[in-house]
C-alpha cells in the first residue's frame, strides 16, 4: 500500500474520515466487480483545479461518464489556457466592496479566492462564435462539450497551454472517450455568451445546442445499454444542485415512465457536500431518502460526507488509484 493510502487506512477511523476511507474502498470494490462510476460535479471543481487529480481518474479508467455544471466544463478550459493570468486572493474573506468592484474593473471574475481574468472568456467566444452560428443555421445540435472539444482541437494549441496537459480533466475525458452533460448549460460564461448572441443575431437560433431533456435522453440510454451488458454503475455526486439532480434521475425515469421495470438501481451512492440535513436541502438530502425515489436499493453502499470536496474527493482519488 502507498502513501496516500496507508496514511488514510491508519488515520481515517471516525466520523467524516471513516465515511471517506469506506467510500473510496467501496468504490474499488464496484470497479474490481466489473462495476463503472458515474460522476456529477458541482460547485467551482475545475476553477480549485480538480482536474490534477480527476483527469488521472479518467485516463485510468475509474470514472466512465461526467454531468456537470457549464461552469465546470468552460472552467477547465479557461484554467487550461489561462492559469498563469489568474490571480490568487488568500486575504478574499477581508475584502471591501470598493476592492470586489476594482477587481471587476479591471475585468477579474473572482471565483472565492482566485481571479478569472475576461480576457480568456472573451478569447474563446471568438473560437466558437462562428461554429455555433454554423450549426444552428445547419440545425445541427451538439453537446456543449462538443464544441470546446474543437477548441481543443485547434492546430497548435497546446503550446498555449498554461498548465501540463495531465492536468486538464476535459482534455482526458476527450481521450478517453467517456460522455459528458451539461444540464442548464446556459447558466454559464459561455451559455450566457451563446444566448446573447442569439439576441444579437450574431447566431441565428439557439438550435446549436443539444437541450436539457435531449441530453437525459441520451444519458438514459447509456445506463440502459450499461445495464443491458450488466455492468453495475455507481454515482458520485460532488456537491448539490443540477448536475447531481438530473444525472441521478435517470433511473427513477426508466422505472417510472419508461415503465422498465428491471432497470437495476445505482449500484454505489456518496455525496460530498456541505449542506446539513435540514431545511428540506435537497442536496443536503441523506442518500437512505433516495431509496423512497426508486434511485437506490436498501442494500446500495452509500456514503454522505460532509467536508469540502476541494481536501475529499482528491484523497478518494488518489486511494482509489493506489496512491
């Protein structure tokens, strides 16, 4: 056993600890019976730069599909092109609103305590701009990952690169082939961008775009398929919101009003998040609660962790991987 392992079997014996140490050992357990993950990623993963160790996790073969936020998507773009502009703020907890607003004035998006800077956005709007228009006047709909593959696929844009390529969890989901979806997609630099657009007549329709219930559809019919061949699939969920909401539906949606009935439930569930379970939270929801939503079996391994995900989900990672 490695480091990283060996310090969390020896350390990790209560509470939130124990919870990760089992979570990442039934994670093991579903790959090594054959089993597949699905990952939902929520929050700013790709701005906390995630990807060092998620995009191992891909290329190694322990994540097989992603739902996240267009924020998560576009982000691990801008991290890739433009990390060395960004500007890091330890101090971002003291910071006046007279300081927020000079930030904004000199084009700084801050994302807690690191700046995004504009120009990177700005800078890939004018790489799609003229593809999006391309294909909502051809009526061709694709996912948005789609097109921010083709961004990657520019002629010599990896000298550009601004962190090592390894670093990057979407260049390796393109490698590897795995599906990714972004419900409510809009609600993101780029969506906002596309949208606006739109309204400009930059772009002649918003048919460019795969929609929301066009990309359950396909997720659907990945777990059917997967479920077909047998292969048990996990779900692991970072943070709250859409991407963990509507990838995880998929099930109850095949049971329910598809009327396929021995569609098998998630074989594994854990959560990180910081939500407490209270208030009606749905994303801070208990995973046993979900087994009254025909999403797991009273027998599914899960896990809730309450931590946050930037310290969690790394050390899962990385003992899942042997490290």
């Amino acid at each position: 056993m490695t480091a990283i392992s060996s310090f969390m079997e020896q350390h990790f014996k209560h509470f939130n600890a124990r919870e990760t140490l089992d979570a990442a050992k039934a994670w093991r357990e579903l790959l090594d019976g054959g089993g597949k993950m699905f990952l939902s990623m929520g929050g700013a993963m790709s701005t906390a730069e995630l990807g060092i160790s998620l995009a191992a996790m891909i290329r190694a073969g322990k994540v097989h599909g992603i739902c996240c936020t267009g924020a998560n998507l576009e982000e691990d773009v801008f991290n890739l092109l433009s990390n060395r502009d960004y500007e890091i703020l330890p101090n971002y907890r003291d910071l006046t609103p007279q300081q927020e607003e000079d930030l904004r004035n000199r084009g700084m998006n801050r994302v807690t305590d690191t700046c995004i800077p504009e120009t990177i956005m700005v800078h890939i709007e004018h790489e799609l701009n003229d593809v999006w228009a391309e294909a909502a006047a051809s009526g061709t709909a694709r996912f948005p990952y789609e097109y921010l593959y083709e961004v990657l696929d520019t002629p010599g844009l990896e000298e550009h690169f601004h962190i090592p390529r390894e670093h990057s969890w979407l260049l390796a989901a393109k490698e590897m082939g795995i599906p990714i979806y972004t419900p409510g997609w809009e609600d993101s630099t780029l969506g906002n961008v596309y949208c606006a657009n739109v309204m400009r007549g930059v772009i002649p329709n918003h048919g460019a775009i795969k929609t929301g219930t066009q990309q359950l559809e396909h997720l659907a019919c990945w777990y059917r398929q997967q479920a077909q061949e047998g292969t048990p699939v996990g779900f692991f969920q970072i943070g709250g919101g859409i991407s963990g909401d509507f990838s995880i539906c998929v099930v109850p949606m095949l049971i329910q009003d598809c009327y396929e009935d021995d569609t098998p439930f998630w074989a594994y569930f854990c959560q990180i998040g910081d939500s407490t379970t209270s208030y009606g939270s749905y994303s801070g929801a208990p995973p046993n609660e979900k087994i009254t939503w025909h999403k797991l079996a009273p027998d599914t391994p899960r896990f809730m962790i309450n931590s946050d995900a930037t310290i969690v989900a790394p050390l899962i990672f990385m003992y899942v991987l042997g490290n």
